[in-house]
C-alpha cells in the first residue's frame, strides 16, 4: 500500500523523467536490506511537503529530490568496508541527471538539493537559481531531518530500522557513530531546523528525542557509565529576560547585577545587567537588558509556576531591591531542567571511575558541565583539551 500511495506523487513529475525512471528507484527502495531508507521513508517525506506545500515554490523539484536524494542506499563495500554516505548521494544524484527530462537549469537545482544532505547542517543554497530557491533548499533540509522530530516511539524505530541496514558493524561502533551524530545536533539544536515553521512542529521533540537516545544508547554501551553519570546531581533554573527603556532605570544601576544570599530564601537567585555587561551588544540603543535567575535546590515550586507568575514574580523583586517598577517591553522565559550539575562530596571519585570505564571504549570521549567546571570559559578549555587528546589518539577524556 505504501508504494501505491508514493505512486500517487510520482504521476505529478513522471512526464520529467524517462519512462523507466520509477522501476529503476523501485529497485533500490524496495531491497529488503533497507529498514528505514525504503517506500516509508520517502511516503512520510512527501506527506510532509504536501502539508507543507504553501512553502513551496517549486514544489515539483522538491518531490523530485526526495524521490531521488536515497535512490542508492548501500552500506557497505564488496570488501565489507562500511560504505561514507556522501558517497551514496553523490550517486542518487549522478543517477537522478541520468534519469532526468527537466531543463539542465531544473535538474541541476535538483542535484544541489540531493547533494546538500552530505552537509546539512552547514548547507548553503547557491545564488543564480530560480526565485524562491533558497527556502527551497531549506524546507528540503528541513523535510530530511523531520524524522527526529517524531513521537518518541517511531524515533525509536526508525533508530533500530537504521541499525539493522548496518547490521554487519559491531554493536557499539554503532552506537558509537549515533552518539557521535546525535552530539552533533544537540550542539546545533536551535539551528536544526531553518524555517520557523519547520521549527514549530518538530523542534520542541526532536531536542527531547535526542537528549533520550544519548541517554539510552549511552547505556547499552555500557550501563556502569550511564549509572555513573546520571548519577551527578544537578539543579534546574528558569530565567527571564526582561528589557526596559533606558531611561527609566535608575541611574545608579550599573555594572554586573546582583546576587542573593541563599540564606535570604528569596525567590530570584540573582539578577544580571546584560547591557551594562555587554554594551552595544545585547540591546538597541536607548534599551536596557536585564535577566533574571529563579529556581535551585531551595526554590523548586517556582519551576512550576507558569510564566505569567513567573514574571510577576521577578517583577515585585525587582521592585523591592531596585526601585524599577517600570512594565517591561520584552519578556522572554526560558525553563532549563537540570541546568547546572552539583559537585558535590565525591564529584573527583566519580569522574576517576568514569574515566577508567571510558577506557573500554577507545573513541568514545565525554565532555561538558558535568565534569570539571560549569561555567563557559570552563566547558571551553574541556572542549579543547578533549579535541587534543582527540587528535593525539588518547582515551583518557578528563
């Protein structure tokens, strides 16, 4: 059932193609070795866009590209080599040209389409092709990782159809190389996606997905390594960026900000005056950029309070130990559950067990907040010992 309903979207471009054009992507997606890369894939891509489809200006080319971007799918060599993906799209679009009846202008906007998803990520659309091209080319992009925007369930799956077209490679080389790819688009995640509307349906998830899957396949690996770091405790905070007009700041409030003494019990942890830290840089002129730290281990209830009480609350403590009791014209509210990993009694034992069960592992490196420092400059100088120790071929990852 599922081929007959593609079928239904290939009618829409088959007068652009040869006419063996769909027996020869039959071939490839129906080889029962694929598990995820087959008619599925391609029917939930196409159903995608058809909803989609007021993004699109050309959408036939669209339907094109995703009919062709995986017509060759093979994961290993002759000499069970594992096969690098660019080199299965530099073919789908080598047999896409081949295949193809559109004006060489309509065919190549199509091949940079397929070639775009060896990249992704860092994908640009060229200039000089037709009008409306470049949200094309994103919405395309958009469309091929929508799939990590699934319920958690079908993310699940479609992670163990992946597993079983690469069922020759070693468990945890495979697991391994997802880590790797999920790390990747955790680093990225508020850029996964590049049109808004991509990111309304699908980002929300995709970020929990991922953050799940590391945590599951971190486990499978190794369960010793998964219970030691979730073992590491860390408290959640919410903050709220407020900006107001310059003018009404009181005059005497420069510098850093302030912070509360936690034996005070006060609702805001502290409060940091973006613009004065960082003039020019975090507000237009005239405006002033202030953020707001709630929450922590003694002030958990005010995680649950939804925005608006949220505000209101900052608001009166901003009131009570600065005088501004200005409405502010900007309010931005972010929640981020388990924000700053706790080092407590024991911190440096853990991270010397961790580092000996890592040595199981070669390859397979650990960094972030967690470990030896919450702060950015911190994480920084983790980030560039670790890709030292990378380059060096160690496997201590501390």
């Amino acid at each position: 059932m599922t081929r007959v309903r593609v079928e239904k979207f290939w009618r829409a471009i088959a007068a652009s193609h040869k006419e063996d054009a769909f027996d020869i992507l039959a071939s490839g997606y129906a080889d029962p070795k694929r598990g995820y890369h087959n008619w599925s894939h391609l029917e939930d891509l196409l159903t995608k866009l058809d909803t989609l489809k007021q993004l699109a200006t050309r959408k036939d080319l669209l339907v094109a590209a995703i009919f062709w971007h995986d017509a060759v799918f093979v994961t290993y060599e002759p000499n069970g080599a594992e096969r690098p993906d660019s080199v299965n799209v530099r073919a789908s679009a080598a047999l896409f040209e081949e295949y193809s009846l559109y004006p060489p202008a309509d065919t190549q906007a199509v091949c940079e389409l397929i070639l775009a998803t060896t990249t992704h990520l860092s994908a640009r659309a060229s200039e000089g092709r037709y009008r409306g091209f470049s949200q094309d080319f994103d919405l395309f992009l958009d469309l091929d990782l929508s799939s990590l925007g699934a319920s958690w369930p079908v993310f699940r799956e479609n992670l163990d159809q992946i597993h079983f077209e690469y069922s020759l490679t070693p468990r945890e080389i495979f697991y391994q190389d997802r880590l790797h790819m999920f790390e990747k688009f955790q680093d990225c995640s508020e850029n996964l996606y590049r049109l808004k509307e991509s990111r309304d349906l699908w980002l929300a998830q995709a970020q929990e997905n991922i953050k799940r899957a590391q945590a599951e396949l971190l486990e499978l690996l190794d369960k010793e390594i998964s219970g030691e770091l979730s073992s590491i405790p860390s408290n959640s905070i919410c903050l709220v960026g407020l900006g107001f007009p310059k003018k009404d700041v009181p005059k005497h409030l420069d510098g850093f900000g302030y912070l509360s003494p936690q034996r005070e019990g006060r609702p805001v942890l502290g409060v940091q005056w973006c613009s004065d830290i960082f003039p020019d840089l975090r507000a237009p002129e005239g405006m002033a950029l202030w953020r707001a730290l709630a929450g922590g281990p003694k002030n958990t209830e005010v995680l649950r309070a939804s925005d608006t009480e949220l505000v209101s609350t900052v608001r009166e403590e901003l009131a009570r130990v600065t005088g501004l009791n200005t409405a502010p014209e900007l309010v931005e509210v972010v929640r981020w559950p388990k924000a700053i990993p706790q080092y407590l009694v024991g911190h440096s034992l853990r991270l010397e067990r961790i580092a000996l069960l890592l040595g199981k592992f070669p390859g397979l490196f650990l960094g972030g907040s967690g470990f030896k420092g919450v702060a950015l400059n911190d994480c920084v100088d983790q980030a560039h010992l670790m890709a030292k120790r990378v380059l060096d071929g160690g496997v201590d990852p501390f």
